[in-house]
C-alpha cells in the first residue's frame, strides 16, 4: 500500500500538479509537499497526491557510487 | 524510460549479491533482518532477491501491510455501513476482499451495496460532491504514507463545505510494532530494513530510539531492488562491525527530519489512539484517530451502526506472521484451502501481504 511512483511534474496550477512516467499520466496534489516543486522535477506519487519530492542530483550519485564499488568486475 | 530505472540494474544487483556473500562467508549463524514494510516484501519476492543472497543473511516479513494488520473489527463495521441506505463505501482496493467475521465487502457488494474502489481518497470526496443525496465513506486504512493523503481528503471535504463525506480511519503507525518486535527473544531480529515512504514523512530520526534502546542496525532502505541489496549490504556491515545506527540509503527521497508540512497535517486532523494490530495487540499510541476538532468526519461517530460479534478464523497464521515467527509455508492452509482466489487470512488477500507474494512468486 505504501507503493510510490517517481514521476516528472510537467505542469502545475495552484496545488494541483500533472506528472508523466513512461507515458503514463497522473494528476498529484501538492498540498502535502513542504518543499518547492518546479516543472521538471521528480515527486513521488501515492494516492493521488505527492508525498516527497525526489532529489535528482542524489539519485545520480547513489547511481554512480553503486556502479563504482559493486559492479561485478571491479570487485574481481 | 526513465534514468530512475537504473535502480533496476540486474549488474548492479549481481555486484551487490557478490558483496554481501564476500562480506558473511564464513560466518556461523547467520544474521535476521526483518523487512517492515509489506512494499518491500513484495519487492524481495518480485524480483526473487533472496535467492541472491547467502545462507549467512535470512530476511523475514514483518507488520507492514496495512490491510493485513487491520483487525477484523474494522471490516466488520465497514461491512455494517455498507449495508445502510443511501450510502457508498469508497475504498483502496486491497480491502474489498479481506474477510471480516463472517462476509466481506465483496460479498457485500454482489448482494447490491455500493462499494466503489477509487484511487485516491479525493476521487472519494468528488463521489460525495456528485452524490448530495448521499454519504459517503472512506475507509481511511493505511501507514504515514497514506494518512496524510486521507487528512488531505477531510481537509479538502471541509473547505468544500461538505456534510455527506465520512472517514472510517484506522490509521497504524510506525514505529512503536517494532520496538516490541525487537524485545521479544523468539524472534532476535539483527537488523531493519525501515520502511521507505513511511520514512518520507516521519523521518529517519523516528528510528534512533529504537535504534538507541535495543542496539538494533536501522536502514532506511527504497523499493527497487539494488536499493533493497544495498539496504542489505549496509545492514551486513554494521551487524558484522557490532555497530547500531539508524542509516539512509534511500536518501533521495528520506530527509532525517522527514516532511514537515505533512507530519504537521497529520497532526491537525489526527490524534493518536492505542491502536489494535492483527497477530501483535493494542499498542499503546500506535495508531490515528480523527481529531475531535473534526469529528463530523468521522463515520464511526456520525454513522452509528450495530456491528456485528467478532469472530477470527481459525487455523489461519496470520498473527504469527506478521511478527516475522513463521513463513507462509508453515502454515497448514497456506495453497490449500487459503489462496488468493479465496483467502481465508489477510496475508493472502492484500497484495502485499507475505502469502500473496509467496503464493505469486515463490510456491
């Protein structure tokens, strides 16, 4: 029940914002959030409203840590 | 596609696994994590992830899926309601099947109650909009990743000026089950695998008590599966070093403080309350209640109804279950006489629940 979708804001007005992930689209309320939120960036989505926002940047550099250290071949 | 499908990585996941077997090789008994949340168990059975790991690391499914914690009490006042004129249940759709004492809201439903199985509680709130005629209830079940949005629901019904929407809350939080999952010895638990969206709202810092009072490793760990073997693996380390520490591995979405504004909703439209979990009790302060300030919300106290006497099934395992004492296939009914089809316990109804996923991707 606490599934969660990273989606992509691509449009917002007052609270309401519209997301897309692969295509799909969904309207998520912003009424939840306590940080700002621009078209372009990633919430997580439950319920029909955002629940956090998903701080890209961080996302890459867990990405980029993960293939550095645990990639097979690297670790012989 | 997306770059957020890279958490997906199978290499990624091969390393992780490969890390985690260099890490405990040679190690005796082995280490117990119990993942909390019913998110992540299916995660664990979806993408087949404990057959990644060593015989050193055994995970068990702990209190997490809402739906199965919900006592039958609960259902068998949703199913009182549902049977009063003029009124439509509005719910996830995880609860239509779960049985109560002796109907569900299925059954209900064949039989000509209107139940409609609705996405967001806001799509609730535009059936009551729609429906003037009528009342309409939402059955408000569900951790700190759904409460809010169901305090969002009450909060929008009030500037609406409505008068025919209800909430039927039973809302369980976090992270009182585990403290008394950590002080029971039958059980031993090594380490947590925290739950995520959970987390996005309460905090990470919600597990250092936790954490502080019973020695116990805490990961606040993401779905996908290189972010449950790097909860994992992070776990590995601190068991092995003797450490305990509350750690973020899904740190792209869980602050430490967690979400302010939402923590700050909740407490607007819910009190706390002693909660009654399936299989583990009424714990003290584990649950949310509406707040009086918006008791006209509340279906319990607005929509009196006669419900009927409780009766639990017997045989079934649930309870056990969901204090991580037994598997799925220790149950006597598990694939037998209790399947998804026809569950007769709540772990096989939700989807999350521990048998469901077991009897989806493992049996």
């Amino acid at each position: 029940m606490c599934v969660g979708v990273p989606m992509q804001v691509i449009s917002i007005e007052g609270d309401q914002a519209m997301t897309e992930v692969d295509g799909v689209r969904r309207e998520a309320n912003l009424m939840l959030l306590d940080q700002e939120v621009v078209v372009g960036d990633f919430v997580i989505v439950h319920a029909g409203f955002a629940i956090s926002k998903l701080d890209q940047e961080d996302a890459r550099e867990t990405l980029a840590m993960m293939r550095e250290v645990f990639t097979p071949e690297s670790m012989g | 596609m997306n770059y957020l499908d890279q958490f997906r990585d199978k290499e990624l996941v091969r390393g992780l696994s490969q890390r985690i077997r260099t890490l405990t090789q040679g190690r005796g008994k082995p280490l117990t994590f119990m993942e909390v949340c019913g998110t992540h168990t299916m995660a664990i059975y979806q993408y087949g992830l404990r057959t990644l790991l060593p015989p050193e690391v055994r995970l068990i499914s702990g209190p997490g899926c809402p739906v199965c914690v919900t006592p039958n009490g609960y259902l068998d006042r949703a199913i009182a309601l549902c049977r009063q004129p003029d009124l439509i249940i509005a719910t996830f759709g995880d609860m239509m099947r779960v049985p109560g004492s002796s109907s569900s809201l299925m059954v209900e439903r064949a039989k000509g109650a209107e139940v409609r199985i609705v996405y967001s509680p806001l799509d609730a709130v535009r059936i009551a909009v729609k429906n003037p005629g009528k009342r309409v209830v939402f059955l408000g079940v569900g951790f700190e990743t759904t409460a809010p949005t169901i305090a969002g629901s009450i909060l929008a019904a009030k500037a609406l000026g409505l008068g025919n929407y209800f909430v039927l809350a039973s809302h369980k939080t976090m992270p009182q089950p585990m403290a008394i999952l950590s002080a029971d010895p039958e059980i031993s638990v090594d380490g947590y695998l925290c739950p995520a969206h959970v987390s996005a709202i309460i905090g990470a810092n919600a597990y250092r008590p936790l954490c502080a009072e019973y020695g116990i490793p805490c990961v606040v760990t993401g779905f996908e599966p290189t972010d449950v073997m790097q909860g994992v693996e992070m776990l590995v380390r601190q068991a092995l070093s003797g450490e305990s520490r509350v750690e973020i591995q899904y740190s792209r979405v869980v602050r430490w403080e967690g979400n302010l504004k939402a923590q700050a909703i909740l407490a607007e439209v819910f009190t706390p309350f002693d909660a009654d979990w399936r299989g583990i009790g009424v714990l003290p302060g584990s649950g949310l209640k509406i707040a009086q300030r918006y008791q006209a919300f509340d279906a319990e106290l607005a929509i009196p109804v006669a419900v009927e006497e409780l009766k639990e099934h017997k045989g079934c395992l649930c309870g056990e279950m969901l204090k991580g004492k037994v598997s799925p296939f220790d149950c006597p009914l598990f694939g037998k006489s209790c399947t998804p089809e026809s569950p007769i316990g709540a772990c096989m109804v939700s989807s999350e629940g521990t048998c469901a996923a077991a009897y989806k991707y493992a049996r």
